[in-house]
C-alpha cells in the first residue's frame, strides 16, 4: 500500500526544515513525498530542494511549484490530483510527524480497508511557546460519522487533516465539495479556509461507514506565527468560528435529509452555534431578531454540556448519555 504525504507550502521558511525532516524520516515503504509550494518569496523552496536531494533513494520525492497563488485550498487540490499512492495524508508545514506515525497509521489502514472505511484517525499533541502538552482525547477503536463529526465540533478529536490518513479515490471524490461555496454572508473558504478540513473528514467518514480511531498521539501541533489557526484566532476569531460551524452544518443538514441516525441532533447543535456567531460578528439585523438570542444562550449552554476540553468525558461515556437522551 502506497503512501502519499502531500506538503503545501508558502512562504514557510521558517518552519518547512523541521516538518519535511519528519516526514522523510518516515519508515514505512512505498513511500511518496510532494512539496508544492505557491508563489514564496522566502527561502522555502532552496530549503526543500535541500532536503528532497538528501532523501533516502527509496522514497519518491518531489517538489511542484507554481509562481501563482491560487489560495491555499486549491493548491492543496493540486497536490492531491498529483500523487500516485492509494492512501494519502496532507501534512501543513509547522507540524511534525512522529517517527512511527506512517507505519502506526499504514497498520489501521488494512483494518479499515477491510471493513470498507476510508478514513483512519490519530490524534496529536499541542506545541506552544516552546512547550509540548497532550489536548486531544486517546479514544480507540470505531467511530460512527456521526460520532467523528461531533467529536470534531466539541474538541474531542483534531478538526485537522494533519491527523488522518485517507484513501486517495475518496479523498478527490469528496474534497471539490469543500473548496468554495454559498453561504449567507459570503466567506472566501478558499482565501480563508476555516472550516474546510471538518466538512471534508466529516463526509470521508460517512463514504466509509466510520472510522478506525488509533489514539495515539502521532503528529505534534505547532501554534507558530504562520499558522492559520493563530491567524484567525487573533485577526477574526468569529467569523473563524462562524465558518467551521456553517460547513459541519452543511454536512448535518444533507445528512439530516437523508435519514442519516443522530444527524438530526448535530444539525440543531450547529444551528445553535451559528446564531451564536452571527451575534457575535454583529449587523443591525442579525441583533433585532430575538431568535438569535435564544439560540445563543442554548448555544452557550451546549458548550458548557458537551465540550470535551471541559468534561474530558471519553466516547463510551458519551454514547451512554446520549443513548439515556439526557442533556449533556
């Protein structure tokens, strides 16, 4: 089973030495490594050219590049309609693989692709200032969508694709449907791609009946300067959330439609939280409905029941409070 790890990058001097030496320190076989950098102006690509020609002879790698920039989302498209192996993984370009993370994965990889899944999920730990610190629940063993796709909206699992490896077919199949699209207050998703990744994962793991959970914490998360995550939390933080409420909601409304079971209770979690953003993000309108208040404070109270980063309940804890239908 042929590996891809797909590196965007722009402008990523700063952090593209200690990511891509990660992933060339991958010990699995056969094995594929592409770079595709847009437009830097920095020293990126003299940096991955660097490394690409100290790679191990048994690794295909290679570095793309375009002098456009065409936003990040579609330059990830690039990379993911040029690679060759039959499961794949995007890696950003200021996180780090751990040394066993293509062997662990590649191992749930031949359990899901027995069971017809198209999704495999590890989980990450959280590198700031300099200091390194577990965030993300360790639950193992199968995850319905559902499951997934909430335990990615309360902070239970990474909302990241940094931490999931994906059959390749699937993967271009589904990840057109989260480039660009209508939403009510007219957000570039590809400019400012927040909430791309959890529409994506969310519907790779309904394609696949599930998912295989591993638990193991195999890619560290840097908070650097460049990361999109510290960018919107700092620039627009409500407009970052408005945009990855109203992707999963996208997914749980169509889900909803077609009878998809417990889709119907995310998707008026999501409605929830949206009326809770838009408040937030303001306009004469929005706050003269009185709606939006109510969904607002249920919204608040949703946070407060359900978050894992505040309950640290595991998954088998959260099936039996949702099977007794009591609120949590």
């Amino acid at each position: 089973m042929k590996l891809s790890l797909m590196i965007p990058t722009f402008n990523s001097a700063e952090t593209i030495e200690r990511t891509l030496k990660s992933v060339l320190a991958q010990r699995h076989r056969p094995l594929e490594v592409v770079v595709y950098d847009e437009a830097s102006k920095d020293d990126t690509r003299a940096i991955v050219r660097r490394l690409l020609d100290a790679a191990a002879a048994d690794i295909d790698a290679r570095l793309l590049t375009s002098d456009t920039n065409s936003g990040p989302v579609k330059a990830w498209r690039v990379a993911l309609h040029d690679i060759s192996g039959d499961w794949c993984a995007f890696v950003w370009a200021d996180d780090v693989l751990h040394a066993d993370h293509s062997a662990t994965m590649v191992a749930g990889v031949g359990r899901a692709v027995a069971a017809g899944r198209k999704i495999v999920a590890c989980t990450g730990v959280v590198e700031a200032g300099g200091q390194t610190r577990p965030y993300y629940a360790t639950d193992k063993g199968v995850a319905s969508a559902v499951e997934f796709s909430e335990g990615m909206f309360w902070r239970r699992f990474p909302l990241t694709q940094i931490c999931a490896v994906y059959e390749t077919a699937a993967a271009r199949e589904v990840f057109d449907r989260h480039i660009q699209f209508e939403n009510p207050r007219g957000y570039d998703y590809n400019r400012h791609p927040y909430g791309n990744d959890v529409g994506y994962l969310s519907e790779l793991a309904h394609a696949g009946g599930g998912i295989e959970l591993l638990g193991e914490q195999l890619v560290t998360l840097v908070d650097s300067g460049s990361s999109m995550t510290r960018r919107g939390t700092r620039e627009h933080v409500w407009q970052m959330r408005w945009q990855y409420t109203f992707n999963q909601l996208r997914v749980w409304r169509w889900w909803t439609e077609r009878g998809v079971p417990g889709a119907a209770r995310l998707r008026d979690m999501g409605e929830r939280r949206l009326a809770l953003c838009t408040l937030m993000l303001g306009g004469v309108r929005d706050r003269l409905d009185p709606r939006n208040y109510v969904r607002g404070a249920l919204a608040y109270l949703d946070f407060r029941r359900h978050d894992y980063q505040l309950n640290k309940r595991s998954l088998d804890e959260h099936r039996r409070r949702v099977a007794r239908q009591v609120p949590s």
